[in-house]
C-alpha cells in the first residue's frame, strides 16, 4: 500500500485544476521492460545505489539524479529527438502515467 505525502490535498487540487490526465515519460524499451518487471519507476540515484542496469540517456543531471523526469499531458520532444538521434539503435517508447503517482510519499 502507498503511503500518502502530506500536500496530497494540495497536490490533488493542482491535478484537477490544471485538468492534468497524465504524466509522460520517455525511454528506451529496456528501461520500459525493466520498469514494468520491478513494477516501478526509480530515481537514477537509486537506479545506481541498488546496481539496476538500465541505459542512461544522458551523462549530466542537473538535480542530482534524485528525481524521475516526466512531462505534463506532453513529452519533452526536444529531448527525445535529441536522445533517439544520438541513440538510433534503441528502440524508444512513451509511458503515460496516472498523475495519482504524485499523491505516494517519496
């Protein structure tokens, strides 16, 4: 059972107030495969605490790696053009995630 973060209420309103469906994110179908077998999305700092192998996209992380990145009702197509481009090989897919994600604490 996921815990509730205490600005849930706050959070809740935000979803509905800005008609937020869903949250993106992009990666390659690896990661996606790995992330559907351990049944969650993980930071890239906990992705490298814990030793997963998945294919990092890019070398530099301004915040850290402690946060997932994921798009409001649209990828970052900017990004993922840029990703794919340098990648061709990967194969690339888009999760649509439930913004309720926003509600576990952590």
């Amino acid at each position: 059972m996921a815990l509730i973060s205490l600005d849930s209420e706050a959070i809740r309103r935000e979803i509905a107030d800005r008609g937020i469906t869903y949250l993106c994110h992009f990666t390659t179908l690896r990661n996606a495969a790995s992330m559907i077998r351990m049944g969650s999305l993980l930071s890239r700092r906990t992705l490298v605490d814990q030793a997963i192998p998945v294919d990092f996209q890019d070398d530099s992380r301004f915040e850290g790696g402690q946060y997932i990145n994921l798009s409001i009702q649209t990828p970052n197509h900017y990004l993922w053009r840029n990703f794919a481009r340098k990648a061709p090989q990967k194969t690339w897919c888009l999760l649509r995630i439930n913004p309720e994600v926003c509600l576990r604490e952590g």
